[in-house]
C-alpha cells in the first residue's frame, strides 16, 4: 500500500508540482514519482510505503539473519579505507569546531569508522542504527550503539542529551525529515549542534546527469531510485533545518570519498599513506557546486520561541 505526500516533505509548503522524473524501486521494479516544491525548489519521492521494515522494530529479526549480517560486514569493510581518509578530514573538524561538549551521537551510524574514530579524538562517541546486524557489527569496534525504531528515537535515548549529532548519508532516507529533526530537539543539549551530510542536488554533476537523461527521452535519472525519498539542494536543506527549529551555521558544499570514482582512488592509495592524506585533506577543501556530491549541514538548536522565526 502507497501513501502519496499532497504537501513538501522538505519545508510543508503546498505548490508542488510533477517532474515528469521516476524513481526506480530496484525490489519490486515499481518507478514512482517524483515531485518538486516550487517553494523551497527540493524534490521528494511522492509515494511513500506505509510501512518500510528497515525502519519497524517488529522486523529486527528478518534484518538480523546471519548471512545477512556476514553481506554487511563485507560492505563496511570494503569502504573502511574511504572513511578512515574521509572522516578526519571532513567531519571531525567540524565536530572539533561547532560542538559545545564532548557527547556525540552518530545517528544512523551503520558499522562505519565514524565512532572509533570520533573516540579516539577525545569525544564520548555513541550511535543510533536502526539496522541491527549493523549495530552489531559496529559494537565490535567497542563502542556504544543503540538500535531501534526509527520513528521513536527520543525514547531510545530518554533522560540523555548530546553536544553533537552527527549524520552521515542518512538524511535522504528519512521518511519524515522535519519530523525527526524535531524529534532531536528533545535528545539535543542546549545550544547543541546537528551536522548532517547528503546528497547535493543543486551540484553540477547532478543537474548534468538530469540534462543527459532528459536528453535521451528517458525519465529515470541513475541517481533517483528507491529509498533515496528525499532530495535536496542547498534552499530546501535550509527550510528543512529552519523548519524544525534549527539555526543553519554553516553548508558546505563538498565532494564525498565514499563516490565511485574517489573509492577507486583511494584502494590503491592505501599503500601510500603520506600520498592518500595529502590527496583527502585536498578533496576535504571542495566547498562548491562545480565539484561536489553531497551538502554538509551545520545546524545549531534554538529557543522554543524562535522555531516559527527560523521557519519564516
């Protein structure tokens, strides 16, 4: 059963109009459709599941099969170089420069270099994975993972609060973004900060991708498929943040080791190990359209009184 939004996922305004562009469902080969808000100009999936398992915690067992927890284990270790040449380069500094204490969460923190990587830089590192074959895995590096619901996340972490919550590569998954930015509010210390990373919609590569594919007469772009349901450039990322109750401090528009073309460089740079952070702290600097993939958000929590003004 499909639910179509009728309002923007991306800031609630209500002139959205058809692409004309579908989305691919690789599972059921279903192309849904996708919108445009003519507001905040970001694109959203218009149909949505009524209920995805990944994200239901009555389904933990299905995402919990050893062969399947073996195929996850396989996957983050194929891109465990790219994150230990990413993460220090790219996040960390941001952590080290916005966050106002040492309590950091990772939300969506998959089984990822992130949290041993954050600990060691002196931070008291903790992650939220709604997959739990993932949130094994990365319990095995030592540090503390919670897993659960998706859509009840403030009671996972009820009585507790964070300086930082950093996520990476998740924001375009989430079925109710504004919502569960909101939802972090209540987890977030005051004068907290979000830094969330995504992809870029409004970078050239993409905008060249759309040209190329309307081009040839098709209406699947390569990059829009199933369960990317969000798609933001850097105005929508802004409404979505201002929307939730967040003052956006900084965006920055980079360009992501975890690319195909980056993975493929940094494999055999992993035998050069002065070559392999000279050429991440170089990529690290990428702040523009004209090179990017992905938006990395720096967001601060604000007053109650000020959430209608940071929507405005």
């Amino acid at each position: 059963m499909m639910q179509a939004d009728r309002h923007c996922r991306l800031c609630l305004g209500t002139d959205i109009g058809d692409t004309g562009l579908l989305a691919l469902d690789h599972e059921s080969g279903d192309r849904l459709r996708v919108f445009e808000c003519r507001d905040c100009t970001g694109r959203f999936i218009a149909e949505i599941p009524s209920f995805i398992d990944k994200v239901q915690a009555d389904q933990a067992g299905t995402f919990d099969a050893p062969e399947r927890r073996e195929a996850q284990r396989a996957h983050f270790a194929a891109k465990k170089t790219a994150d230990e040449h990413d993460y220090p380069y790219s996040l960390i500094p941001l952590v080290r420069r916005y966050a106002t204490g040492k309590r950091v969460l990772d939300l969506g923190c998959g089984a990822s270099q992130f949290l041993p990587l954050v600990q060691q830089a002196g931070y008291e590192a903790t992650g939220f994975e709604g997959d739990p074959a993932r949130a094994k895995i990365a319990r095995e590096q030592g540090v503390e993972v919670r897993s659960g619901d998706w859509s009840r996340i403030g009671e996972c972490f009820s009585g507790r609060q964070f300086d930082c919550i950093v996520s990476d590569q998740v924001f375009e998954h989430m079925l109710d973004p504004i919502g569960t930015l909101t939802a972090l509010r209540e987890v977030l210390a005051s004068g907290g900060v979000v830094i969330f990373r995504f992809p870029n919609e409004g970078s050239l590569r993409r905008k060249l991708e759309l040209a190329m594919c309307r081009l040839k007469g098709s209406t699947q772009p390569l990059s829009y498929f199933v369960d990317h349901w969000n798609y933001f450039n850097e105005r929508a990322a802004r409404r979505t943040f201002g929307s939730a109750g967040y003052e956006v401090l900084r965006v920055k528009k980079d360009l992501s080791l975890h690319g195909y073309l980056a993975r493929r460089l940094f494999d055999p740079l992993a035998v050069h190990p002065g070559a392999a952070r000279l050429v991440a702290r170089t990529i690290a600097k990428v702040d523009t359209n004209l090179l990017s993939n992905g938006l990395t958000v720096v967001a601060r929590r604000v007053a109650n009184e000020r959430v209608g003004e940071m929507a405005a």
